[in-house]
C-alpha cells in the first residue's frame, strides 16, 4: 500500500495537461480595468477616509477617475486596427481568449458611457439641496420614519457607497457592451444590474416609493436574468459553443433543430428587450424611475439603455446574423408596440418622471426601428448602418435624458422634489434658464429640427429605409408627431399657462447640476447643428468584429 501511495503523486503530475496561460492585452482593455480599479478605490476611502471628508473625496475621484478611463478610451480607439469582417470594414478585435471583443462600436459605446458617468456622478455629487446633503438616504438600514431615521437626518449622514456602486455598474456596462460569448455576457448583465438594484432604494426622500422601486427592480430583472440565462442554454445546445462567432458558424450551416434555435433567439431577446425597457417588458420603468432617487434615474436612463442596446445589437448581428428574417418580424411587432405604447401613455401622465419613463420607452421603439433594418451598409463604408445610426442616437438620447432630469432635481418644494406637472405651471418667469434648456431637452426628444434628436431620428430611420423597413419609418413617422404632444404640453405649461398658487419653487443648483444642465445644452444645440463630425466618428467604427 505504502509503495502504491508513493508513485501516485508522480503518476499524477506526469499525467497533467499542459493549460497555457491566458493572453490578455491589458492596453486595449486598460478602460475596463480603470474602472473596475475606480471601484475598488472607492471601497478603500469607505475604509480610510473620516466621514466629514468621505463624500467630497467619493465624488472628486469618481468624476476624475471616469474621465481618466475615457481618456484611455480615445487612446485605444485611436489604436485600433483595421480589419476586413466578411468584406464590411472593421476596427479591432477579440481579446481575452476571444470573450471580448474590442472593436470600433465596442469602443465607441466605452466613451459614451463614460461620458454619461462623469455626468451622473456630477448629479451624485450635489449637495446644495436639502439643508447641504445629498439625495441618498442617510442609513438606508433604518425603517422609514423610524427613530433611527431621525438620528440620521440629525447627524446629517448620507451613504457614500453610492459612488463605487455606480462604478461596478459602469464597469458591468462597459463589459456587456463589448462580451463577445454569452457566458461573459450574462456576468456582466449581473454585474451591472446588482448594483443598481440597490441605488434605486436609498432616495432620502419618499423611502417607501423608492424601496418599492427597487424591490420591482430586482425581481423583474432577476426573471429577466434567468430567461437571458435559458436562451443562452439553448443556444450551447443548438451550437456547442457559447461564442459570438461559433454560434454564428453553427446557424449559417442551418441544423434541422430550427426549434431550439428560434428558441433561444427568443429567450436571449426577453432578457434584453427588459434592459432597453421595450413593450411588453416595460412595465419595470414608470415605477423605477419615479421611484429611484433622481440621479440615479438619470444614470439608468442613459447608461443602461446604452450597454444594453450595444449587447443586443451585437448577439443578433454577430451570433444570430445568418437567422435575421427569423428575428426580424419580432422586433418590427415590438418597435411599433413600444412606440405606440409610449407615445400614448405618455400624454396621460401628469408626473414629470413618469412622463420622462414613458418617453424613454417611446425611444427604445425609435431606436429598435433601425435595430430592424439590420442594414450594414456598402462596402465602401459611406452609408448610415444601423449600428452607426443606433450609436448616434443613443448618445443624443443620453445626454437630453441626463440634462431633463437634472432639471428635475431643481424644480423643489419644503418636501423635496415637486415632479407633478401643475407644480410646473410658469416655470419659465420664476427660471428661464431651467424653463428654456427643458424645453430645448423636449424639442430634442419630439424630433424638431435643429435639434440633435431631429439627427438621431432622421440616422435610426434612414438605415430602416434603406434594409427594407420603409412600413416601420411611416409609422415611426406618424409615432413621433403623437409624442410631440406631450412634450409640447409641457413647455406651454411651461410658458404660457398661469402659476397655481405661489406658482413653482426652483432651487439654487450647485455647480454641479449647473454644469451638467449648461454641458447637455450645448451638445443637444450642437449635435443637431454640427453632426457630422460624430455621425462620421460612429461611420468610420464599422461593423462588429467576431
């Protein structure tokens, strides 16, 4: 016995495979890793950092650490190669043994999301409101109107960890955005959702809405996760593989398990049709963004939208691509449902962030109207694709939706934030700046020309056009001339309609909102006079590489 134990552990040894070491190109990933590193320093200063310094320190080396990895980010885009992908032209590629994919739209969505988190922690950072603390709730494990609660609002506490939450769900984002197999994919989805689910229920004001918000959240998104998960399944079934490209491999030679596979497309598209908020999986959004606290509704809004736009135009494209008149009528049914629902339900609102949500659903039906076309352009790469057009419009969308609802957190009363819309009435005498760039923000979301969402509308609706979707752009058509409703009812509340009472309070904005309503003013001005240079931008990034 002791003779045979003792060659065991030689016998062992010799038999061991040789596992090679995974290669990894930490420039080209070097934004991920900034931000995953600004997370984790955030963790550190909840440990090092005395309280009184606590939340000053958070905000300075959020803001400074999300433009440091956006500077990274421009330096990799800049150093990207390029690369024939199935004759459409291509920047980039697969890192990571092939799990992500680091390419021109990947990048691209890297900065867009870091810009749209320098934004949202600018809002974090605003403490002019509510006697010089923040929106976030003091001890979020304190019952509302409880004792505990009181001695937090004495001792003017506030939750820090805010800021290195949004990083891990920026991080979470910026991985979903560029995952190149589904098995990536779904941690990243987890990734970025955890978090958030916990930021929707610390708002200082309105506890219990916010703590309802966050409850719904978190179990529609954890059903979401799980038919995500499913659909990946099927698809390791129907492919062998859960790789992008070996997927895509697996459909082009087009099995007789046509079942399992429509399956699969199927659930992968229930779990990110609820992160873009689309019909019939929207019912998530008027809640949550009503009942979060503001700035994180701003920070979902643009954000997740994004990373979850980018991820779903990257499966169907690159996994699912050979099966697009599979998937195609499916989202052509969703586009017009979203843009109906939204556009409708929208004009019944008589909350600002309600009416905001539902907007936001009515968009992720414009954008997945030139999600639909599936168009990839000429060969020569001059033509708007879908893939630019979606960028573009999502970076015009983001930043309005950031600027509307930093807005939103000025327009107060004693009891916090007045969101109804009666509040509103004659806005424009008590703050034309505030009254005028709302306006502005609604024009852009209406489609007005002049206007960076006149752009966006015309890009998502010239790539339907031109892959076949012409019934879609009518009806889009039609849809934003029904939402241009709602959004001029506002500003001629805004305007032209008689104050109740004292008429609406607005708050002195610290320099924080301040710049952030001024920066998305200017863009919304800007995108919509001068587009070309970022319509050129999105253009040149190309197609997504496998």
């Amino acid at each position: 016995m002791s003779s045979a134990l003792s060659v065991l552990p030689g016998a062992l040894t010799a038999a061991a495979p040789d596992i090679p070491a995974i290669s990894l190109d930490y420039g080209r990933l070097s934004p991920i890793i900034a931000v995953g590193a600004l997370a984790m320093i955030g963790l550190v200063i909840e440990i090092v950092v005395p309280r009184r310094a606590r939340f000053l320190t958070q905000a300075v080396v959020a803001v400074a650490g999300s433009l440091v990895a956006l500077g990274l980010t421009v330096w990799v885009y800049l150093d990207l190669p390029a690369v024939d992908e199935s004759r459409w032209p291509a920047l980039g590629g697969t890192e990571a043994e092939g799990s992500i994919s680091v390419d021109g739209p990947g990048v691209l969505t890297w900065a867009m999301l870091l810009l749209f988190a320098a934004l949202s922690f600018l809002l974090f950072a605003e403490r002019s409101f509510d006697r010089g603390v923040s929106a976030f709730v003091g001890r979020a494990a304190d019952a509302p109107g409880s004792a505990g609660e009181v001695e937090a609002l004495r001792e003017r506490l506030e939750h820090t960890e805010v800021f290195p939450l949004a990083s891990f769900a920026l991080a979470g984002m910026m991985l979903f955005s560029v995952s190149n197999d589904l098995i990536t994919m779904f941690v990243a989805l987890e990734v970025l959702s955890l978090p958030l689910y916990v930021l929707c229920g610390v708002a200082r004001r309105r506890r219990l809405l916010s703590q309802e918000a966050a409850m719904k959240y978190f179990l529609l998104g954890a059903f979401s996760s799980a038919f995500f998960l499913y659909g990946a399944a099927l698809a390791y079934g129907y492919a062998g593989s859960l790789n992008l490209g070996e997927i895509d491999t697996a459909v082009s030679a087009r099995s007789d398990e046509t079942h399992l596979l429509l399956a699969a497309i199927g659930l992968l598209l229930v779990g990110l049709l609820f992160k873009v908020g689309a019909v019939p999986f929207h019912n998530w959004t008027p809640d949550v963004y009503q009942g979060a606290p503001t700035p994180v509704t701003a920070f979902m809004a643009a954000a997740t939208k994004a990373a979850a736009f980018i991820a779903m135009l990257r499966v169907l494209f690159v996994a699912f691509g050979g099966a697009s008149w599979d998937w195609r009528p499916v989202l052509w049914v969703v586009a017009v449902a979203t843009m109906l629902v939204g556009a409708v339900v929208s004009i019944s609102q008589t909350d600002v962030k309600r009416m905001l949500a539902y907007s936001s659903i009515a968009h992720a039906g414009f954008i997945t109207v030139g999600l639909s076309g599936a168009y990839l352009g000429t060969q020569d790469g001059d033509t708007i694709t879908s893939v630019s057009s979606v960028l573009f419009y999502l970076l015009v969308y983001g930043i309005g939706t950031i600027g509307a609802f930093a807005i939103v957190t000025v327009v107060r009363d004693s009891a916090g934030e007045t969101p109804h819309l009666s509040k509103w009435a004659g806005l424009g005498k008590e703050s034309p700046f505030l009254a005028g760039s709302f306006a502005l923000f609604m024009l852009s979301f209406a489609g007005i020309p002049l206007t960076a969402g006149f752009i966006g509308k015309w890009a998502v609706f010239s790539a339907a056009w031109a892959g076949g979707a012409w019934v879609l752009v009518v009806l889009g058509v039609l849809f934003s001339a029904l939402a241009a409703y709602f959004y001029v009812r506002v500003i001629v509340l805004m305007f032209f309609t008689e104050p109740v009472g004292d008429g609406p309070t607005v708050a002195l904005a610290g320099v924080p909102t301040t710049v952030v309503i001024a920066l998305a003013a200017i863009a919304t001005i800007a995108l919509g006079l001068v587009p070309g240079p970022i319509l050129d931008l999105a253009q040149h990034a190309g197609v997504f590489v496998r």
